[in-house]
C-alpha cells in the first residue's frame, strides 16, 4: 500500500489546506476526529483543532474509522477492536476474520473474509445480526444499509431486521 500527506480543510471552501500528517496509507474523518494509519501500521487519532497533537492509539494496524464517539481499527491479524468515549479507553475485541468495517452512529458494521456482513446496533457488547451473506462491499449511512451482492446492489431502511430493496443490477460501487 502506498502512502502519502494527509491535508484538510476546515470551515469554508474558501480555507487553506492544512497538511496534517504524512506518511498516511488510510484516514477517517469525524466533525472533531482524524484517524489515520501510517506506513509502520500505526493508528493514530488527534480530536478537537487541526493543530492539536496525534495520539498514538493502536500498533499493526491495517485501517482505521472514527466517529465523535468511537474509534475502531482492523488489526494485522484481521481482528476488529473498537472503543468508545475517550480516545484512550481500553479496546473491546468485537470479532475476528474482518475484512473491512464501518462505524455509524450507534452501528458497527464489519464484513468478514466469508463475505458475511455482521452489525450490530447500540453497546458495543450488544450480539452481531447477520444481516446479508455473498456481500463484496458494503456501506452504511444513518439508517441505512447498502450492500453488492452478486453485482447487484440492495439496500435496507430502519431497523436490522427490515427487508432488503433491490436498487440496481451490474453494480461494482455503492455510496450511501
């Protein structure tokens, strides 16, 4: 994987870019969070300005998500361990043979090498839902769910349990 500067805006388009990190090979962004991992597999999150200072979360890791409230990374061992609150809370082990994953709110969303997409809703300790299976890629956005399946792309609304709409077929990319 190739690395590079990180560099991002903040307030109007007008704004400067602010260079924030280099040696970047994956970012995630939050209203007041960066994640990234740099070339070594470190992860590192910094809160608040574009000026305050990293904190060193996370060694071998492989990528990483944040939101306001959770930090989540997917080991070199493919293990996805999330925390919530402070940036320096323990990790929780959430489960192992992860692909990728995606944090959404309140949802944790993590797609395992059998092509298996598990989320789970509320506490991190709350139980996976097997939501789809044959998945290749997927996202999450609000209350939603999208996922490719068999090149096709469907989509659920609400709550884990609702029923997948199909939205088009010969998809290779989906975006929610």
């Amino acid at each position: 994987m190739s690395s590079g500067w990180l560099a991002i805006k903040e307030g109007s388009l007008n704004e400067n870019w602010v260079r924030v990190a280099d040696n970047v090979t994956q970012f995630s962004l939050s209203s007041s969070r960066i994640g990234i991992i740099k070339g070594g597999g470190n992860a590192f999150v910094k809160e608040g300005s574009l000026s305050a200072l990293w904190t060193l979360v996370y060694n071998n890791a492989n990528s990483i998500s944040v939101t306001d409230n959770r930090i989540a990374v997917i080991d070199t061992s493919n293990n996805l361990f999330a925390k919530e609150g402070s940036i320096n809370n323990l990790w929780t082990l959430l489960i192992n043979n992860t692909k990728t994953a995606i944090l959404d709110g309140d949802r944790v969303g993590a797609l395992s090498y059998g092509d298996v997409l598990y989320v789970k809703e509320g506490s991190l300790h709350t139980a996976w839902v097997n939501v789809a299976t044959a998945v290749t890629s997927f996202d999450m956005s609000k209350s939603r769910i999208g996922v490719i399946s068999n090149g096709m792309a469907a989509v659920k609304e609400g709550q884990l349990g609702s029923l997948w709409t199909t939205i088009a077929d010969s998809v290779s990319d989906l975006s929610l």
